[in-house]
C-alpha cells in the first residue's frame, strides 16, 4: 500500500497482472503498478525529461516513461534485463501493451529504446596475481577503451594508425601491444604536423622513450590505470568520469542497461558517485 488511494494508483497485485503479459512463467515478485509510477512522474518530472532508474527490475518505470513522453535510463544487475525489461519495451513500443496505463494515456506505440550492455572489465589478475589487461578487449576495443580512459574521442584515421583518438584538434591518443622502442617514436615523429602532441599506451617501452620526443608522452599499461579502474567487482558503487552529453532534441528514446560487469571509470574519492 502507499500514501495515496488503492482505487487510484493500485498496489502489486496489479502490478503482478500487468508483468504476466511479459514473463508469464516468472512473473517479478515485487512489480509497481503502473499507475503509482504515471503518479510519481506527474508530480515529479515534464514530458522530455530524462527518467533513471537504477534498480529496473521488471520495466516498470522505463514502461511508464515511454508512454508519458518522458526519455529514460534503466539499469539491471540481473537477468531480469533480457526476461522482462527488454520483452516489455519490446511490447510498448509496438503498441502490443495496452495495460496499465496504455488507455488513460491513449498508448498506441511508437519511438524506441537502445539496449546496451556493459563491456567486461578492462583488468584481469592473472595467474600470478598480477594486474593484465583482460584477453576479452580486441586491439581495437583496447584502444577505444584507453581513449575513454584517457578522456580522448575514439575516432580513428584512415590515413595515420597512430592517430586513434584525439581529446583537441592537435592532441591524439594512440595504443598498442607491441614493445615501443625509440626507432618507433622516431618512424611516428616523422609523420607528425607541427604543433601536434601524442599519448602513447603500450604494456612495454625502452626506458629511453620517456624523454626521447618532447611532444610525445609514453605510458605505460595496465600500471596507468591502477586506483581508477574497479575490477571483479559485482557492486553498484560506480564513478563516473566523462558522463556524455545528452541532446535535448533527441526523442523519447530510453535506454534499458544490464550492468552485467562493474563500470571501470576513475575511482578517485574526489569525484562525485552515482549516488551523491
């Protein structure tokens, strides 16, 4: 029961009604009824804002967003992301879902949602206890992950491997496997404009690198990411660091995200959490 009438917002056997259509062989222990959500996000929001709820569970929130107007995040730790959340967006937004509040708010589907899920983490412990990077990360997902890591746009050039990433117009990113030596800087050195500065990740270098280029910075991985990546963690404890920028313009596209392994993001105390 809640604060307010069970003839105007319901309670969760009606909210367990509303999620059989979904999962009918493991209908949620704990759904909300869809009309104490429409409830909530009339008080509390306007058609466009931006919803999240961190703890998804059957989709109830996302749902209701969806039909309301409003854009919304959605994140799940369980299963539940693919048994529920994503079968009952599915449903909403082809106009299949006519429960809830589908009559009262004239629901007849439509726009859509983007379902993510989060990469592995970016650090392994090997057999020996030692800190790798993960065998799961390609080249290229290894060097998409650095230039977040690193604050850089990963978009790389056609002409130039080295240039992956770049955070302005003169400063670029570049990452690799292989063990940097000074003829490699030199061979990168040659083909670099005036002006220009690089940041190279790699697992080894020539000690001489470090000092070799002026405009060129070396180091060294996975070393460069201790005290900012969390790893084999299973908790919601999560520092975000480069929160990208959303369009106020975009649709009311949602998001449903299974937080299948931790964020590895800047775990410096100093930075806000998810929960500050």
């Amino acid at each position: 029961m809640t604060i307010w009438k069970y003839s105007e917002v319901g309670h969760n056997q009606d909210a367990k009604k509303e999620v059989k259509p979904f999962n009918n062989d493991d209908v949620f222990e704990t759904p909300k009824p869809e009309r104490l959500i429409e409830r909530v996000l009339t008080l509390a929001s306007n058609p466009g804002d931006l919803v999240l709820d961190s703890f998804l569970g059957s989709g109830t929130t996302a749902a209701v967003a969806q039909k309301m107007g409003r854009r919304y995040i959605g994140i799940e730790l369980g299963n539940h992301a693919y048994t529920h959340c994503y079968p009952r967006l599915k449903m909403v937004t082809n106009g299949t879902d006519q429960g809830g509040i589908s009559k009262a708010q004239n629901w007849k589907g439509g726009s859509g949602f983007k379902f993510y899920e989060l990469a592995p983490s970016l650090l392994k412990e090997d057999q020996f206890g030692n800190l790798v990077i993960n065998k799961e990360y390609n080249a290229d997902m290894l060097a998409a992950a650095m230039a977040k890591q690193e604050g850089y746009t990963y978009q790389p050039d056609t002409a130039l491997y080295w240039k992956q990433g770049q955070s302005s117009e003169h400063d670029y990113i570049y990452t690799t496997t292989q063990f940097l030596t000074v003829e490699s800087l030199d061979a990168i050195k040659e083909t670099m404009q005036e002006g220009e500065s690089l940041l190279i990740c790699c697992t080894a270098f020539q000690k001489e690198c470090t000092t070799h280029t002026p405009n060129i910075t070396v180091k060294k991985n996975p070393q460069m990411l201790l005290g900012r990546c969390e790893f084999n963690k299973d908790n919601y404890n999560l520092n975000i660091i480069d929160m990208p920028q959303l369009d106020i313009e975009d649709d009311t596209e949602g998001i449903a995200l299974p937080e299948d392994s931790p964020v590895t993001e800047n775990n410096k105390t100093t930075n806000p959490t998810l929960f500050d």
